[in-house]
C-alpha cells in the first residue's frame, strides 16, 4: 500500500510543475515531439490520467471506450486546428477540464458509457486544437502520432493506477481526483 501511495505522490508531485507543454512550434513537428509534449505539462498529465482514473472507476466496456472517446476527439480537435478551424476559449477549456475530470473521479461518477465518452470527447477537443495550434508548419502527421500514443499511455497509466487503488477502495483514487480539481484550480490562478 506504501509502495502505491508513493507512487500516486510522486506522480501528482511532477504535475504540480508549471506547465511547459506550449512550446514553441518552430520545436514541433517530430514523432518524439510529439510523443514529449503531453509529458510536459501539467494539465494535460493531470486531464489525461484523470480519465483514466474515471474509465477504471466506470469499468467494463468504459475502460476502453473513454479512453478512445478521448484520444479520437482529440485528433479530431488536432485536424481542425491544422487546418485553420478555430475554436473559442480553448485554453480555459482545457483548465475547466483537468477541474471537471478531477471532480468527476473525486465523486466517482457513474453515468452511462457513451455519456463519459461523450463528456471526455467534448474536452479532448480542446485539447487536440491546443496541440495543433501550436504546431505552425511543423510535419502535423509525425506530431499528432507522437502526442496521440503519448496521450493514450497517460490514460492506461491512470487506468492501471485506478484498478491497483480500487482494489484497496475507493478513497485514494477519489482523493486523486479531488487532488486533480486542486491542482486545475491552481493552475487558472497561476
């Protein structure tokens, strides 16, 4: 259990550092770029094994179904970005979303599968437009390959810590959870 909660500490503690995931696009455009970039940054590492807390509390098909919901849409945000689609208020979206996944895996919310899917869908959005928003010329298909793999090893990585920690109960993942929504809400003052 010490090993677990070690492990859970040492992972919210490198969330906490400022996010430096918005680099400059003239440093994108490379597979390891993009696979680099999610790892950067505290909201998207917090968003991301935020949903795969929430897809390890819903079980069953929402083990891979949100997850996927997450990663599609978030491609599908990349591809409007790329090409010029623009969205409003994509980055207080994407702080509304590490606040909202956390309270969602704090409260250990259980909605209908397609009903998570849609809810994380609607975030990733914002997410994937980040990503290509901040691409500029840079080789989009390298990038949004790299961010996308790294983005689902972020999630199975929440989903493995969510099924280790449901096992001893609920309280430590929901305590992450309500952790997440902290460190979202620090990050809008910061």
């Amino acid at each position: 259990m010490f090993k677990r909660l070690s492990l859970s500490a040492a992972i919210f503690a490198a969330a906490t550092a400022p996010a430096f995931a918005h680099l400059d696009p003239a440093e994108h455009g490379s597979f390891m770029a993009g696979i680099s970039h999610p790892l950067f940054g505290a909201d998207h590492i917090l968003a991301m094994v935020a949903v795969g807390l929430w897809a390890a509390q819903i079980g069953g098909r929402g083990l891979i179904a949100v997850p996927a919901a997450f990663v599609g849409t978030m491609a599908v945000g990349f591809l409007l970005a790329v090409n010029g689609v623009n969205l409003p208020f994509v980055e207080p979206a994407i702080l509304a979303s590490v606040i909202g996944l956390g309270l969602l895996v704090a409260m250990a919310v259980k909605l209908p599968v397609a009903a998570s899917a849609a809810i994380v869908g609607a975030f990733a959005l914002f997410h994937g437009h980040a990503h290509g928003g901040e691409l500029g010329g840079a080789g989009a298909l390298q990038f949004g390959l790299g961010f996308l793999i790294a983005t689902a090893m972020l999630h199975a990585a929440g989903i493995g810590l969510g099924i280790a920690l449901n096992r001893t109960g609920p309280v430590v993942t929901r305590l992450l959870g309500a952790a997440t929504a902290i460190g979202g809400a620090a990050l809008m003052l910061g």
